[in-house]
C-alpha cells in the first residue's frame, strides 16, 4: 500500500485553511491523506524537500516533485528554472490574482474534479481572504473584531506547539468555524493574544524610529517588545507604509507592507523589493529573514529608504 500523501502548508490561517480543504478533497476522492506545516527556511535545500515521499504543496513555493500544487503568490518561483517546469494541470494551479489559496483550490477542484463545496468551506474561503489580503473593514476590525475566524487567526500568534496548528487543520477539514473558534484551547489562545494585543499597542510607539515621506520604520527587535501587525497603522494612520525589524524563532525578519486603509496611489510591489534580500511576498505585503540583527537592521532602511524615494517621485 502506497504511503499516505503529505500535505504541506504554510503556517498561518490561510495556509492551513487551504490545507484542510485540499485533505478533505483528496479523502472524498478515495486518497489517504496527512498534513505538516512548511516555512521559510525550509528553502535553503528546497531541491531535496521531501525527498523519497508523497506530498503537496499549498500556499507555499513551487515544487515539481508536489503531485498537488496550488498557491497565489507572485513570487512562487525560486529559480527561473522552477518557473519554467510550471504549467497548468489537473493538479497544479497558481493564480496570483487571487486574494488568498483557499478559493483557487475549490474554484480547480469545481472545475476539475466535479467537487461541490460545502457552505463551511466557502465562509473558510471567504475569512481567508479578508485575513490574507488585509480586506478588513478597517483598522479596528482587524484588530479588535472577534468572529470566529479571526479569533481563530489571532489565536496562531501564540501557538508555542507547531504541531497544535496540526490539530487545527485536522478540525478545519471536518468542522465549523464556530466549532473551531468554540474549542477551549482555541478561546484560552485568543484570550491571551488579546491581551499581548493591548501590550503591543501600547508598546509600539517607542520603537518607530522615522516617519518621513510617509513611510514609518521601527525596530521591534527586542523579544521584550510584543509584535502587532497593523500597529503602525493604528498610531499612524496617515501613513502609506510600514517597515520594520522583528524576532523570530530563526532569528530576525523584516517586514513591510502598505497600508491598507490608506493606499499609496502607485506603489512599489513590496514582494519584489524583499526578493532582492532572499524574501518575498505580494504587491501589498512581503517579508525577509536577514542572517542577523545587523543586516536586518541594514535590510530595513534600505527597504524603507526605497519606499520613500518612490513616495517623492510619484
């Protein structure tokens, strides 16, 4: 019997809602699945991911060893090379255009595989969306608003446990949003990112460094310091951009991203800034992680410098 196929996925709300529906899917079709979550520093020798197994590949890099592919992001392709060895299957799609994966694998499997998507998977498809591309009514929605699927998003930011995000995707292929957001580990989880929420905002002010031209950069580097995404825009909500440097578990990243209650009227594509610096990500949002402090640091000036050089010309 052949070994289960693996799905791997990127670890965020997202990813792990295109990974739920892929694996429920797959198992209506008769296949035997499993999931694990994939991230960047699994790129260094991505040529061997996996090497020897099944798998697919959901919101993530292309793979031409992945007998399942789908994701939206423009920068995909590692190598000219892999862009090359890409073309559209019954089991490969990317479309860049689409907000977020969750709904460019329903609409390939509708088509391709006569699926019909159930109710849940369209409000999934739906949040992922609003989550992924920012589609937020405004700033306080995203980050104060409380239904089901952004309690759940929120709840990610304090998972110690990669593989309770496991268990997560499991719960998305077979329940509710309310089911999920319902779960005691998943409130006690919101609890506390609600209230390392209100400790970012109230920290983030002394760690913006410039505002000029309106593009913000700040160092959050400090792992005393509480990380919020649309801090910036929450004190600084004239602004175009956010630059910034924060820790991670690997070290340290660089994050960037427009602001999206306040546009720049011809920006630059951020993901295609990052990939000069071993990143990447969308028009709108993308990110890098630096070997150190010191070149995050250098990273983001320069990123920030870049953005505010096309804020002058435009």
């Amino acid at each position: 019997m052949d070994d289960p196929l693996r799905i791997h996925y990127h670890r965020d709300f997202d990813g792990m809602v295109s990974a739920a529906v892929l694996a429920a899917i797959l198992r209506e079709r008769g296949d035997e699945v499993v999931w694990e979550s994939v991230n960047y520093h699994q790129r260094d020798d991505w040529d061997n991911f996996a090497a020897g197994t099944r798998f697919a590949v959901v919101d993530f890099h292309f793979h031409p060893r992945a007998e399942y592919w789908f994701d939206h992001h423009p920068t995909t392709f590692l190598t000219p090379e892999l862009r090359a060895q890409y073309a559209p299957s019954d089991r490969w799609c990317w479309d860049e255009t689409s907000p977020s994966c969750p709904p460019l694998i329903l609409a390939h499997a509708e088509q391709h595989w006569q699926y019909e998507t159930p109710e849940r998977f369209r409000e999934m498809a739906h949040w992922s969306n609003v989550v992924d591309a920012a589609q937020f009514v405004d700033v306080e929605q995203a980050l104060f608003g409380d239904a089901p699927a952004l309690r759940i998003s929120r709840s990610l930011y304090v998972s110690s446990d990669p593989n309770w995000l496991d268990v997560l995707v499991g719960e998305m292929a077979k329940s509710t949003l309310d089911e999920i957001a319902a779960r005691p580990d998943v409130e006690k989880a919101w609890q506390r990112a609600a209230r390392n929420r209100d400790r970012a905002l109230e920290q983030f002010p002394p760690t913006v460094e410039s505002v000029e031209s309106s593009v913000l950069l700040y160092d959050a580097s400090s792992n005393a310091i509480r990380r919020e995404r649309f801090a910036s825009f929450f004190h600084h909500p004239e602004i175009h951009y956010s630059v910034g440097v924060i820790p991670t578990r690997a070290g340290y990243h660089v994050t960037a991203g427009a602001n999206p209650w306040n546009p720049p009227e011809a920006g630059l594509h951020i993901g295609e800034i990052m990939e000069d610096y071993g990143g990447g990500g969308h028009r709108a949002v993308g990110g890098a992680n630096p070997p150190s402090l010191e070149d995050a640091r250098r990273v983001a000036a320069e990123v920030a410098d870049r953005l505010r050089r096309a804020q002058v010309s435009a």
